[in-house]
C-alpha cells in the first residue's frame, strides 16, 4: 500500500518508497482498504511549516517532495504551506526563491504555480522568536479559518534547521502554534542527527519532553531504510 510521504526528493525511481509521513507503518493492518487508510486527506486539512526554509535542505529537498506530493493528490485539497526561518523574506521572495528547483523537476508549469501560489512566509529575529512565531500561529488559524468543510486542522512542523536550534525551536512552536488534540494532530519532525554525541542528544530529548512521543518524529533524510509516519 502506498503511504504519504514528506520527505522524498523525487531521487529515486518511485518517490512514494523513499521516506513516509503519512501513517505508522507498523501500525496499519494489513486487512485496512486504501480508502480508510486516506481518510484523513479528504476530511481534514493541512498546514505544513518548514523550519529553515530559506536553507539548502528545505530548497533542494524538502520543497520538491512538498511538490510530488502536491501533483501526485497526496495531501489533502485544503492545504498551506508556511516557510519560517531568519531571513527576512515576503511571501514573493520565497517563491522565487524556490521556483528554480521546482521547475527542474517533471511536473508541469501550471502544478508548479499552483504549489507556490499555496506557500506563504514568516520571518523571525530567531529560531526561538515567539512574536514571529505567535504571528505565523495568527496566520494559521486565519488559514483553517477558510477551509470550511474539514473536521480537523492538523499541523506538522518540518525541522529543517541545524540540530542547536531545535530546542529554542520546538518551544517556541509549543508556546504559539499547537493545538488540542481534539482539534486535530500537531506533529514535529525533526531531520538531521538528533545531538552531537548521548550528552547533547539526553539534553535535548529533556527539552523536547514537553511534548508527547506521538507529535515528535526524529528521521534521517539520507538513510532511506524505514518508514516514519505521522498519525
């Protein structure tokens, strides 16, 4: 069964076997239909924030997979996508900043320009600004706010950012931007190594403690082994 995926590059030959966020693989039962396994993109809507948007990873990577996943019907119909990071940016210059990588790719022109018409911008003095981060939450709920027919308002939060700043990060996401379970999931995905060495990485896992193992999902971009997903 095919499962939604976040961080395929289009590299390989089917980009739906790379990594998944989407479902836990080793949750799903066997005996579950495609139907009920994508209920959710077609009850709920989505807002993805890239963290570190204005970085190489989230260009060159994160981006184009948003894309396949985009033009391949993946993602729920009402969805938007937020860039965050430092540089200070307007919604315009982050799609001309990321056009080029997207259109090196096979999807046609009209997918490329719908994709970025959906991908907005926030910029912050730091990765742990929570005024920048209190108005990107402002800006996401305006966003849920029109789309009228979803149940849920689910979130995900795509770290694409050095591992120094996942702390002052994911607290400052807690602070401003999550949500009630009830109305829908908030998850963290968090690429890159997870700390330097088992100091650095039982510092930060403390950190992270404010939120429940199931909104957080630690992944490594390259190692293209398992399935990590979120549900």
């Amino acid at each position: 069964m095919v499962k939604p995926c976040l961080i395929s590059d289009g590299s390989q030959k089917n980009h739906h076997e790379d990594h998944h966020v989407g479902f836990k693989a080793q949750d799903l039962d066997p005996k579950e239909t495609e139907t009920e396994t994508f209920e959710w993109i077609q009850t709920c809507c989505l807002t993805v924030v890239v963290v570190g948007a204005s970085g190489d990873l989230a260009k060159k990577k994160t981006f184009p997979s948003l894309l396949n996943l985009y033009a391949d019907k993946l993602l729920p119909e009402d969805l938007a996508i937020f860039g965050y990071a430092r540089s200070q940016m307007t919604d315009d210059d982050l799609r001309d900043r990321l056009r080029p990588f997207l259109e090196s790719s096979d999807h046609p022109k009209h997918v490329v320009d719908s994709f970025l018409a959906l991908c907005h911008y926030q910029g912050g003095k730091s990765y742990g600004d929570q005024d920048a981060w209190g108005n990107l939450g402002k800006s996401i709920q305006d966003k849920e706010a029109s789309f009228s027919k979803d149940d849920k308002t689910n979130r995900l939060f795509y770290f694409a950012i050095p591992p120094n700043v996942f702390g002052e990060t994911a607290l400052a996401i807690k602070e401003t931007c999550m949500q009630d379970e009830e109305a829908g999931w908030s998850r963290l995905v968090v690429e890159k190594p997870f700390g330097r060495d088992l100091d650095s990485f039982e510092e930060l896992n403390k950190t992270l403690s404010v939120f429940s193992e199931k909104m957080l999902y630690r992944i490594d971009h390259y190692l293209g082994v398992s399935n990590f997903c979120v549900g």
